[in-house]
C-alpha cells in the first residue's frame, strides 16, 4: 500500500513565511493596503507603506496600543497619531 503525503506546509517552516495583508493609516490621512512577506511587525508594515513615526507618535493595532516590533496578523489595522495637544485649561 502506498504512502500518503501529507499536503500543506512543509516542516519547520513558520507562519511568518505567508504573506499577511494589513492596513497602514496616519489619522486624517489615507489608508493603504500593504502585502508583508517576510517581517511581520509593526515597523515593516510602516515602512512598506512609506510612513515615517517617532517616538511622540502613538502607534495603535486594531486600537491597542502597540510598538514597532509588535507583529501583525492578516488584515490588521495599523494607525499613526501624531501628539495630540490643547484641550481646556
């Protein structure tokens, strides 16, 4: 009787080899679309899009919050904020 192989992906490799599609936002700007396959974080998906942040920026996933290294899972949602300031005193 013959084998049966099994089908799927091979051994020892890792979910992040598949490509993962998030969305790339900074409030008040547009969104896009941006495919990652190799790096799954938060900082690759910033520079897929070509969006720059620094450290007064608050980066949110899905509206937690969240750093560059975070990783991102298929159709995340990533927003950029800038410091917000003002308010009443």
């Amino acid at each position: 009787m013959a084998r049966r192989r099994r089908v799927g992906r091979p051994r020892g490799s890792s979910q992040e080899t598949k490509p993962v599609l998030v969305k790339v936002g900074r409030t008040g700007g547009i969104v896009q679309e941006v495919c990652l396959n190799g790096d799954h974080t938060v900082e690759a998906a910033l520079e897929a899009a070509g969006m720059e942040y620094n450290d007064s920026d608050k980066v949110r996933v899905n509206g937690s919050k969240a750093s560059g290294s975070s990783k991102l899972k298929n159709h995340d949602i990533v927003t950029v904020s800038g410091k917000i300031e003002g308010g009443v005193k």
